[in-house]
C-alpha cells in the first residue's frame, strides 16, 4: 500500500450539518482494503482540504467520490507521500533532540571526490 | 475571571473575554451571526426536562448582547446559529477533552444553521471556544 495526500479544492460545503455528515459517511463507507482514508486536515483560509490515503493507486481512490462529491470539492492534487514522524529523531541516539536541546545534529559525509 | 458553566456570571465572563480579547478581535472580525446555545439536561437527572439557553449576539470580533435564559425561561430569540447539546458534552467541549470538530462531525453538538459558513470560518468557531474556556476558566 502506498500513501498519498490528496489536496482539495473546496468549492461548495452542504449548509445543513445532517447532509454534511452523511457525506462524508458515506465516502468512508466506500473506502475499503484497497483505498483507505487515513485524516484530514482542512484550511479554511484557502479552501483546502488535505488527506491523507493509503491505498493501491490514485485511481483507487478516486474511485471511493461519487461525482457530486468531486464536483463539490474536486481534486487537485494527489502526490505519493512518505510519513515523517519527528518522534524518530528521539530514538536516533548520538547527537540528537534530545541532548542538545532541540537543535539537530548531521554528521558530515566524507568527501569521496578525494 | 471564572465562573460555572451556564450561569449568568459565566455570560458576564464571556463578554468580558469576547470584546477585550485582542486575538478574537482579529480573528472574528469578519463573523456575522448570533448564536444559541440549547443546553439539554442531564440524562441522569431526567427529571428535569426543561432546557437552559445562552444567547450572543456575535458581530464582527465583538459581543453586542448576551443573555442567560434559565431553564424553562421563554421569550428565545431566533438566532443564524443554534449549538444543541446535552451538558455533558458542552462541557467536554469548555474543558478541552473533545475537540469541537469532533463534536459537530459526530452530532454530539448539533448545529442549526449554515454549517457552510460554519465551516468557511472554523478559525473563528475554535478562537471562540478558547474564549469561551477561558470565560469558564479551564484554558
């Protein structure tokens, strides 16, 4: 499975919260093995909405929207992501966070050019 | 600063923070839209079946007017905005342990109204909830 962020435009929002909802479980009733949606994050500033999927393919997940769906809030973007989580760092040992007070440590790579 | 939740003081609380809270100000300054907050009882006190209200008139970052309705106290304004909700959960929502997404998207907090431009300005909804923590004294 591969992860993905999948950015939205976020052109119409149902006015009632009952339609919303019912959305949005419907959509995660169509997400299945293959396609599952992990959370989002909205920015009400631009309009956007991010979430992240795991799934098999892009076109997987544009299989789970009913048309409506992406009429409403179409796809702008789905880009294959690799998650980061900072808490790593504090297992990394060394020189890390954790020592120095936050600050990060790279150790230099040798020169192979000599 | 502090003070129970609903209750006139907590009303009086809230104003203050409202139309003296520079962050609210800014962020707010757009809204428009008063507001009603439906405060259904204790399910362990079935009892008492009457609802308690708050109501706010909210404009552009500041509170215009504001009023405490005891239960069972008529005369309710029709507001853009009515938040429903047994006390319960309006008080997980005040004390910071259910996010307030989380309690429109689950129906806990039922909302009357646009949920659009409810949506369009959650910036403003979560700032006023901070206010309203702070009005109640858990932020």
């Amino acid at each position: 499975m591969n992860r993905y962020l999948v950015s939205h435009h976020v052109k119409r929002i149902y006015a009632s919260q009952d339609d919303l909802v019912n959305d949005w479980r419907g959509l995660r009733q169509r997400t299945h093995a293959g396609a599952r949606w992990v959370r989002s994050w909205y920015a009400a500033g631009s309009e956007r909405l991010y979430c992240e999927w795991e799934a098999l393919s892009p076109e997987v997940i544009y299989a789970c929207f009913l048309p409506i769906e992406l009429e409403m809030a179409p796809i702008e973007k789905v880009e294959e992501v690799v998650a980061i989580d900072p808490a790593w760092l504090d297992e990394a040992g060394g020189t890390g966070a954790a020592a120095d007070g936050g600050a990060l440590s790279l150790r230099r790579t040798p020169d192979r050019s000599t | 600063m502090s003070a129970e939740f609903p209750s006139q003081a907590w009303v009086e609380a809230l104003v203050r923070v409202l139309n003296s809270d520079a962050r609210y100000g800014e962020i707010a300054r757009s809204w428009e839209g008063d507001l009603l907050f439906v405060i259904k009882p204790e399910s362990d006190r079935a009892a008492e079946t009457l609802f308690t209200h708050v109501y706010l008139d909210l404009w552009h970052g500041k509170c215009r007017s504001a009023r405490y309705f005891p239960p069972g106290e008529g005369g309710l304004p029709k507001p853009a905005f009515a938040l429903t909700a047994g006390f319960a959960h309006f008080a997980a929502v005040l004390g910071g342990s259910l996010d307030p997404m989380q309690a429109m998207l689950t129906r806990r907090l039922q909302v009357s109204g646009n949920m659009a431009y409810i949506l369009r300005n959650v910036p403003v909804v979560l700032d006023f909830v901070r206010c309203c923590r702070l009005a109640a004294g858990a932020a």
